[in-house]
C-alpha cells in the first residue's frame, strides 16, 4: 500500500530539515536535500510500522476489525 504525505524541507545554515505535516514527531536533518527526503521516507515506514505494532498489541484480546479505509483529502 502507498500512502501520500506532505513533506516541508527547510534549509537552516549547513543544513536540510524536513517534517511531515500529517506525522507529528516525524523529522530529520541532513546534509543535502536528497538525502533529507530518503531520510523523511525512512522515519514514515518506521513510525507507520511501530504505530500498527503498537495498535496490534493494545487489542491483543480484543474483538477487532481491521480494514483499508480510502480518504480523499485536499
């Protein structure tokens, strides 16, 4: 599955930071501007994964559906 976010890249000094606008907490710094946005894809996939894993294990137990929902955001 793909998903899309919005990354915002900033120069500061020396620097490339990079944030995702739908991610809070999700952000990196690097040299170049091409390895800020490899780095920003990375810390997506890791905190995606960590999130479902955590979500996994809270309803371990539990009576759950899961299911891909489609959501049309502008």
């Amino acid at each position: 599955m793909e998903n899309q976010y919005t990354g915002v890249f900033e120069r500061v000094d020396d620097w490339w930071t990079a944030y995702v606008e739908e991610l809070p907490g999700c952000n990196v710094q690097e040299r170049t501007l091409e390895e800020a946005r490899e780095s920003l894809k990375e810390a997506i996939q890791a905190i995606v994964q960590a999130n479902r894993e955590l979500a996994r294990r809270e309803s371990e137990g539990h009576d759950v559906v899961r299911e891909p929902l489609a959501v049309a955001v502008e």
